[in-house]
C-alpha cells in the first residue's frame, strides 16, 4: 500500500529545512519526471502545448517548456502573468531560450495542465472555466501537473476540472486525487520524486492507497484440513431473499467450509447451499442486512447479540437497532445513502448525500473516531474503508460494479473471510479488493455483469 497525504506543503518545507534541497531543485524534479514521461511514452509526438498559471504549478510547467525545447515543438500559454518568484524566475529563463509563448489555444498532440496545482484557493472564474472547457473539448492527449486544474485540496470539483488522461503528482499522493468526483478527471496516477526517493520525502500517515498485493486470497495451505476448518457462514435472508442468497453463494465460492441462508420460509436453495431457520450452533460468521425489509426486532436483535463475527449491510442502517452494537468488532458496509442515515442515527451528522460526497474524507473519520471498534468500508467509486485512526481507499472500483447484486457479493465475501477466521479489517481489505478485481478482470461490456459473472471472476483470482 502507498501512504497518501491531506497537503505536502510541509513535506516541501521539511526538503528545504532538512536535506537542504532549494525550491528550484524541487521544481526542476518536478518537471523533468513530466518530461521524462513524455520523452519515453510520446516520443514520436509533435506539438506539445503547456498551459500555464500564476503559481507554481504555472511554473512546473515553464519549467517543463525548457526541458522539452527543441527536442518537441513546445508551445506556452500563459493564463495570467508569471506572479510567485519560481514562476518568474523560469519564465526568464524559457524568454533567454525565446520559446514559443502564444495566445490562442490549440488542438496539439499532447497538452500538460499547469493551471492550478495545491494553490487553488477560490472558485474558478469565468475566463478558466471557459480555459478548460475548451482544453477538454480537444482530443489531445492530456496530461495534468500534480492535480487536474479545477479540483481542489477537499478533492471538491465546482464547476469544471481538467480531463487528464493521467496526473503526475508532485512528491506524494494527495487525499484530494481520491474523492469520488476526481474519479472522472484523473486518469491514470503516477507519482514524480522531488529530488529524494520518495520514501524519504514522506513522513507518517494514518492514509494509505490499497494495492492488488495487500490482497490476501483465503487460499489452504494446510493439506490436513476438512470442512470445519473453513468456518460456517450464516447468511440472514428477509423480504427480498434474492440479496441473501446472491451474498450466500459469493460466500461459499470464496472459500467458507459452510454457507446457510437462515430464512423461516423454505427456500429452494442451490445444492450447496444450506438452509436452516434460525442461526446454526456452530456459526462462525453472520452477514445480516441486506434484502432485509420488514422483520422482527427482537429476533434481529437476538442475531446482532450472538458472539461471533458479523458484517451488517442495507436495510439495518435505516433502523435505531444499529446502534446498539456499534461498540462491537463488526463490518459495516453502508452505501452514501445509507451511511447519511447512518450518522444521523448516532447523532454525528444530519447531512444530504450530496455533502457527504463531497466530504468523505471529513465524514468517514468522524464516525471512525466515535467507533473505533467498527470496521467501516464506505462504498462509492473510490471506496474507503477505515478503523479507528486508520484509512484506507480502494481505487480499483469502475461502473462495471454500478449494480444490484454487486454489493450483496461484496457482503457475501466479507462474510466469508469472517467465517474462515480472518479479522475484521483483513476481511474488508482482501474482500473489497478482490471484488474490484474480480469486476476489472469480467472483459465482456462494462454495462452487463451479473453477480453471477462477478462470483465467476472471484473463482478465478
Ligand atoms: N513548493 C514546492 O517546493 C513545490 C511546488 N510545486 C508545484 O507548486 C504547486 C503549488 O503552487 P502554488 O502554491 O503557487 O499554487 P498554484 O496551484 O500554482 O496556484 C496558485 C496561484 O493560482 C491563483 N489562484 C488560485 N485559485 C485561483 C482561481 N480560482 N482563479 C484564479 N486564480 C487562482 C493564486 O492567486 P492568489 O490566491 O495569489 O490570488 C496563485 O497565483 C504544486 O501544485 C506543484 O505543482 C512543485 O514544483 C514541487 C515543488
Ligand atoms: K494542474
């Protein structure tokens, strides 16, 4: 996994202060991992056009333009005049090599966005907006300096923000790349060393960006084993028992010894399905919640006091029971709706949907620091998983997933590494990942799968 930050401006000072490193030796690395992506991915390219603004990110990008000289036919274009002294100081510099500055925008081979980097402290006005709607209408490849221009440090979009078909960012990851509206302007993200590797440059952080290796597969490497030895997973079906029996049969695939749907009504189960009508002595795990609708609360609330791991999803966010249990090791995995409800019912916050979208990374901590014994994994197109002082984001995810059943595997998976004896945040962790994995391996059209596909997939990791 890879430590992510809310801002690097100290992490830039603590380069000056403690390796000595000046501000021009950090913009130098800056843009010359800019241009040596370009020189080893574009190189047959013509025309690069740099777009540029007042700040430093403005004098990345002119640093860029020097680099880049001769080799490509680089043209500038300067937004507003030059304004912090780097930025000055690089324009003189490009002005003694008389590189190209222009005024009229124009459709080159490759653009770099050097608009806004970390300083973009207001709303955009009506002249950038107008700057980058044009730059996206263009099909160039498009490059963004350290952050698409328009996005700013709370990973909020207010308007417009640069399409970059990838973001090289400066030093560090930035919490901001991660919000579930810089999903759609990001692209690809690779991080530029400033001078020092970057395991240097970076400090301590509570914030890391999951990888495919932090997945760890139930696989048996005990020869000497039997079904027992996997656990039993009870799966709580209600109204809609579809939801149940789909998290039921991602459960038994992803390895539980045992998977029964606990239902009143008899059921007709596939053959390695159980069925039982209350929770089976030897239960290891329960997953309860989702397709839930009406039920009886003394009998849910039996459920949610058993002893043993649980993984709560849907319905129950909706209902005061939930939080009698938040101060047990358990999994919630609430969608944003249903996590609104969820921090109104423990009284953190009454908000809409769309301020938590816009403040995940706000909210998520909040409900984390009041129940640091729950394991939460918050959906959305960057999921967010986090317990106690600790976060995680989860970056595989894409619209294939966007789908009924889709979240009912998820349930189903965690719930399974819960039976098989894994804890509560190794669960999420492996569970989240290989669902994401699972839907970015399906290669037929991103508009069709079936939580059967998924659960087919998952068989193959
Ligand atoms: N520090 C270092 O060592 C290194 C820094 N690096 C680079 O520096 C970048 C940060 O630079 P930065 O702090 O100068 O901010 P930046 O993003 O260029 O913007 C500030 C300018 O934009 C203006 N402005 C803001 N909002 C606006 C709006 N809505 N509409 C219009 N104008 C607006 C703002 O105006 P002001 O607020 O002053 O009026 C100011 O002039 C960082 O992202 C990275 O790329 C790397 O080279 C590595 C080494
Ligand atoms: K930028």
């Amino acid at each position: 996994m890879q430590k992510i930050f809310d801002e690097v401006n100290s992490l830039d000072k603590r380069c000056y202060e403690k390796f000595l490193l000046s501000e021009d030796l950090l913009m130098e690395h800056a843009a010359s991992s800019i241009a040596s992506y370009i020189r080893e991915n574009h190189s047959s390219c013509k025309s690069i056009l740099i777009v540029c603004g007042s700040g430093n990110n403005g004098a990345d990008g002119i640093t860029l333009a020097r680099l880049l000289h001769k080799k490509f036919d680089v043209k500038l274009y300067l937004a507003s005049n030059p304004k912090s002294s780097m930025t000055q100081l690089q324009f003189q510099r490009v002005e003694a090599l008389k590189i190209e500055i222009i005024n009229e925008l124009f459709e080159a081979d490759i653009i770099v966005d050097c608009l806004f980097g970390t300083g973009l402290n207001k709303p955009l006005d009506e002249k950038s907006t107008n700057l980058i709607n044009t730059l996206n209408s263009y099909n160039s490849f498009k490059i963004a300096c350290d952050i698409p221009s328009g996005i700013n440090n709370l990973g909020q979009v207010q308007s417009v923000a640069f399409e970059a078909d990838i973001t090289i960012t400066m030093g560090a990851l930035k919490t901001s790349l991660f919000s579930d509206v810089s999903k759609d302007y990001v692209g690809k993200i690779i991080v530029a060393d400033l001078g020092v590797e970057r395991e240097v440059y970076e400090v301590e952080s509570n914030k890391f960006l999951l990888d495919e290796s932090d997945m760890n597969l139930p696989f048996r490497n005990k020869k000497n084993s039997h079904k027992g030895s996997f656990g039993h997973l009870n799966v709580v079906a209600g109204c809609k028992k579809g939801a149940g029996i789909i998290a039921a049969n991602a459960a038994f695939n992803f390895g539980s010894g045992l998977v029964s749907v606990v239902c009143h009504e008899n059921l007709d189960l596939p053959y390695h399905l159980m069925q039982t009508h209350f929770i089976s002595e030897n239960c290891t795990a329960i997953a309860i919640g989702m397709g839930l609708g009406k039920y009886e609360t003394d009998e849910i609330r039996k459920i949610l006091n058993k002893n043993v791991s649980k993984i709560i999803d849907a319905d129950l966010f909706y209902d005061e029971l939930i939080c009698e249990v938040l101060n047990q090791e358990i999994v919630l995995t609430p969608h944003p709706k249903e996590f609104c409800s969820l921090l109104k019912l423990c009284k953190i916050a009454d908000i809409k949907v769309e301020e938590l979208q816009n403040n995940r990374f706000l909210y998520v901590p909040m409900f984390s620091k009041k129940y640091p014994k729950v394991t939460l994994l918050l959906k959305g197109a960057n999921v967010i998983i986090s317990k106690n002082e600790k976060l995680f984001v989860n970056s595989f995810g894409s619209a294939v997933l966007s789908k009924g059943g889709s979240g009912d595997v998820l349930s189903g998976l965690i719930g399974s590494l819960l039976a098989q004896g894994y804890d509560c945040l190794d669960s999420v962790i492996t569970a989240s990942l290989a669902h994401t994995m699972a839907a970015k391996n399906y290669d037929k059209n991103n508009y069709s799968l079936l939580p059967t596909d998924l659960i087919e997939e998952i068989r193959k990791l």
